[in-house]
C-alpha cells in the first residue's frame, strides 16, 4: 500500500513530505519511527512528529 508521510519539526515546519509503502500502517509507521530517531540523531532536532495518510 501506499502512504503520504509528512514530517514535521518542534516549530511545526515540514521537514518531509514523502511517499512511502508498506503492506500497512502499522508497518510504515515502524519504519517512520525509526528514521525519525536517526534524523534526531544526526541532525539534532528535539522533536520530530509526523502524519500518515493513505495516498
């Protein structure tokens, strides 16, 4: 299946905008998570959060 991901920073600006799949939304969002910890890694943001919808 296919999902529209936005990310967004602590000061509510997009960061991403990307289409990911996955055979669920339970499944994207593992992924997602797991790339937003590594962007706070890397990149030093103190928060990321995110929204999923089906594309």
């Amino acid at each position: 299946m296919k999902y529209r991901v936005k990310i967004y920073n602590e000061s509510d600006e997009m960061i991403s905008d990307d289409i990911w799949y996955g055979n669920s939304i339970d499944n994207v969002k593992f992924w997602v998570d797991l790339a937003i910890r590594d962007i706070i890694q890397k990149l030093h943001y103190k928060h990321l959060y995110y929204e999923i919808d089906e594309a």
